[in-house]
C-alpha cells in the first residue's frame, strides 16, 4: 500500500465538522462518534482519530464477460466488508460477452455491489446501450464523445456516510475520459478534462478519474495535469495491472492501468488459441471469452474528506 501526507489534526477536523469553535459538548460528540468508529472499524484503531475523516473507493478494472460479472457478484460484497468501502466504481465496458455493456449486464453488476459503471471505446459494441446513455444515470462514457452525444461523462454522486450520521450527504464525482494514442480520435481529453474539473470542484473536491486509454505516457501526462486537482487517476483499457501505484506531490493517486475483471488464463480475457491463430494467419477469427483463473482486479484508494486528496492507494488482485 502506498501512503499519501499526514492527516489533519483532532481540532481542525471538529471545526470543520460542526463548523464551530470546538466546545465541549461538541468534543464529547466527537468522542461519542469516535467509539462508535471503533466498534465497527477496528481495523483502524491503530491511526485512529485521524482516519475517520476519509472515504474509500473500490475501483474495478474491465469487467469482461460472464465470469466477470461473477466474479464481481461473488467479491464486492466481500471487499466491501473487508476493506470498509464507501463507494464502489467499475469500469462494464466489455461486461457483455466481452464487448459492450447491455442494460442487463449493467443492472447485474450493479446489483452486486458497483455504484457507478464507467466505459470506453467499446461503448457502441451492443445497440441497447443507448438506453443506458438516455435513461441511467449511474453510467457513464468517456467524456470527450463530440457535443450531442448521448450520455454523460461525469456525474456527481452522493453517498450518506453511515460513519457520521450528523453529516450532510457527501458528494463524490467521477469523471470518464477517453486517450486518442492509438484510439478511435475523440475531442482533445487533456483540454476538456482541465474545465471539467474545474466545474466539478465547484461541488466537490472528491473527483475520481478513469483515464480508458492505450498509451501510458498519455495517461501518466493526463494524472500529472491533473495532479492536485483531483483525488484519483486510474487507467483502463490495456487489460494488464501495471505496478505502479503512487500519490503524486499534488495528492492524486495514480495507477496506469487496474488490470481487468475475467478469466486471466487467457489473452486479455479472451480464449488464447484463436487469438494466436490471428496473428499467425491475418486471418479473422472468433474471440470467445476465456473460463479459467478468474480474478477482480483494481485498486482501493483512500481519499481525505475535507481536502479530496489520496491518503493512500492499494492494488486489488483476487480470486474468485
Ligand atoms: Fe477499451
């Protein structure tokens, strides 16, 4: 696990929270609201009271397939427990048959735990996605589709933090965005991504980014734009988790690539001889989705309430 800045001090956060000096009776609240934190993370007890102040985000790469889907059924509810999750994101763009998304698939994943579903250049891959892109509002496509694209490539979602009743909803954004380095060429990312955040931060300081994107340079240029400015980057798109999960100077977390959600005995979530066959012939082929060794894979990061800055961010790698 990698791990961001300090986090803020026991005063500061009661002002915040009460938005008055801190009193007596409101530290008791505090400490009231500290045991019962203890009661039901007592995982954390080590850092505590300077966690309590953070949200948790699950993000899951390419869901492909049914033994993605499963695998996500069988595991988030699981993750969630486990690692005391706030908000789970996926990335469903090939979750049907391993190219595309349906209204069912997106409605089985979201039954299994996920919030928000984000896509990529696979979005068109089955027609009854436009109902998701008109009627959904938990879906999203990369942002930089022209203007009169259906959809949204960003939405802001509240989420009630059952850590803190007294609190108002807390609002989180997520934000999709899609590369043109070996891509089919959408609007400039870079560009819309900088006003696009700009408009989110109005709301929210806790902006979540999928970067679907083939080039790692471009998605590395892409989190370092947008260093300071948002909570997380995290690629998609290239089906490989990569190692390098790090929180830049700014406080934005980073991953080039979160890997995918399938069987991993296989080329990319695909059965491995036909895809042979295709390179060594030039000829086409049908690419089943693979069985066998299937795995979720992503990241959890961590984000600081108050300032929407990573904490710290872990690879997720699991078997089914
Ligand atoms: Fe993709």
């Amino acid at each position: 696990m990698v791990r961001g800045r300090p986090r803020p001090r026991v005063l500061s956060q009661i002002r915040r929270l009460y938005g008055d000096e801190p009193s007596p009776p409101r530290i008791a609240h505090f400490l009231e609201c500290t045991v019962h934190l203890l009661s039901t993370r007592r995982s954390t007890f080590g850092y505590l009271p300077f966690t309590i102040e953070s949200v948790k985000i699950l993000f899951i790469g390419d869901i492909v397939g049914e033994p993605g889907r499963r695998v996500v059924k069988k595991l988030v509810p699981q993750l969630r427990q486990r690692f005391g999750l706030d908000l789970v994101i996926a990335n469903g763009e090939n979750s049907a048959g391993g190219s595309g998304i349906t209204p069912k698939t997106a409605e089985e994943i979201f039954s299994a735990g996920v919030d928000i579903i984000t896509s990529g250049d696979h979005l068109w891959d089955q027609k009854e996605v436009t109902v998701l892109l008109e009627d959904e509002k938990r879906f999203l496509r990369p942002l930089n589709y022209p203007p009169g694209t259906p959809g949204q490539g960003s939405a802001i979602f509240e989420i009630r933090n059952p850590k803190f009743e007294i609190r108002d909803p807390l609002s989180i954004a997520v934000l999709n965005l899609q590369g043109r380095t070996f891509m089919p060429v959408l609007e400039n990312p870079f560009l819309l991504a900088q006003a696009e955040v700009e408009r989110l931060r109005q709301t929210t300081k806790i902006i979540f980014v999928d970067m679907h994107a083939e080039a790692t340079s471009e998605k590395i240029a892409i989190a370092r734009m947008l260093d300071g400015q948002v909570s997380a980057v995290i690629g998609t798109h290239t089906h490989v988790q990569t190692a390098d999960e790090q929180i830049f100077p700014g406080g934005t977390a980073y991953l080039t690539d979160a890997g995918f959600t399938g069987p991993h005995e296989s080329v990319l979530g695909r059965e491995i001889e036909p895809v042979v066959k295709r390179f060594l012939t030039n000829q086409p082929q049908r690419f089943e989705v693979a069985k066998e060794r299937v795995l979720l894979q992503g990241a959890v990061v961590e984000i600081d309430e108050a300032g929407g800055k990573a904490m710290t961010i872990q690879r997720v790698s699991e078997a089914i």
